[in-house]
C-alpha cells in the first residue's frame, strides 16, 4: 500500500511538471514543445485507460514505469535535449523500454498460459514475448519517422545509423527476456523469478 501511494504521488508530480512545461511553452511561443508535451500528457493517461477498458489489473509499479519512460523520452529526451546532452541516453530508453513490454507480453501469456486459455510449449511463448517486443519498438521507430517527416523534429538524429542501434539494443534486451521466460518455464525451482511471476499472477487474479 505504501509503495503504491508513493507510485501514485510520483506519476501526478510528472503530470504536474507536463503541465508546467505547457504554460511555458505556449509563453515562449514554443509550438513544437508544445506538441511534443501534450502527446506526452496524453500517453501518461494510457495505462489507466487500458485498464479500464479491459477491465484488467495493471501494477501500479509497472504503470509508473510506462509514465516514466514516456516522460524520459518525449519530454526530457526531445524537449530537454538529453539526447543531444548525453549519447547514451537513447540505448538506455530503448533497452529499458523492450524489457519492459517483453515482461508484459510474457506475463500476458503466462497468464491465458495458466488460465488454460492458450495451449503452447514454452519455446513459443518465448518467441511471441521476443516478437511483441520488437514489433513496439519497431512501430516506435515509424512514430520518429513520422514526426521528423511531418513536423520537421529530429527523433531519428543519425538517420539509419540511429535506428538500426536502436532496434539492435531493443532486440537484444528482448532476447533476454525472452530467454529468461523460457527457463523459467521449463524449470520447476522456485526462483527470485519464480516468486516474482507468480506474485504478478496472484495480483492480476485478485485485481486491485
């Protein structure tokens, strides 16, 4: 209760500073920050709105990480400059986020998995997490295109240099995952992971 009160503090405070930042832009006539910070706005509302739309549980651990990582590219990464202030910054995004939506497509399975909703070896479950990942960062990829294309920024910076790192950092962390599902189905010991996945499950069964 107290992690989770803490993690709804925190995500308001980011919509907070969204909302700071749009007052200065719109003084500073800064209309392409202006544009970036409202996006911004709107996808913090997307876990939430998934949420109630499915009717399905999400960790609000997991929900602050979504905002956070949105903020940290779109707000601190375009409109803060830390891509041009710090190199590494664009692989630390990228990886981060394909861990993060291979944990969710994984857990996704795993859940219909245990549920009897789906019947699959391990290995596939595994491929389907590594591949919903890649497609997310690869769609990611054509949203860069698309704004730089339309709105003249420069998400791409390099071009095709920045991309293809881009997509080999996230793909590579996706294998991770990937890799670490796999064993942990096809193991029956009772791992940190183990009781990690399984705490997961428990929550999204008893909801909120």
């Amino acid at each position: 209760m107290r992690f989770s009160r803490s993690f709804k503090l925190l995500i308001n405070f980011i919509r907070l500073t969204l909302a700071g930042a749009i007052v200065l832009a719109i003084i500073l006539h800064s209309w392409a920050n202006l544009l970036i910070i409202i996006l911004a706005v709107i996808l913090t509302f997307l876990p939430e709105w998934v949420e109630k739309k499915y009717n399905i549980y999400i960790p609000l651990g997991f929900e602050f990480a979504v905002v956070l990582l949105i903020y940290a590219s779109l707000f601190l990464g375009e409109v803060g400059r830390f891509y041009e202030r710090f190199w590494w910054w664009d692989v630390f995004l990228h990886s981060f986020s394909s861990i993060a939506f291979s944990c969710l497509s994984f857990i996704a399975l795993f859940f219909l998995f245990k549920a009897d909703k789906i019947k699959g070896r391990p290995i596939w479950i595994a491929i389907f997490s590594f591949c919903f990942s890649v497609a997310i960062s690869t769609l990611w990829e054509i949203f860069e295109f698309f704004m730089d294309q339309t709105f003249g920024f420069n998400m791409q910076k390099s071009g095709l240099m920045d991309t293809m790192g881009d997509l080999i950092s996230a793909s590579g962390s996706a294998l991770l995952v990937a890799t670490i599902g796999y064993f942990y189905l096809k193991s029956d010991q009772k791992t940190i992971l183990h009781r990690w996945l399984d705490w997961i499950i428990k929550k999204i069964f008893a909801g909120r």
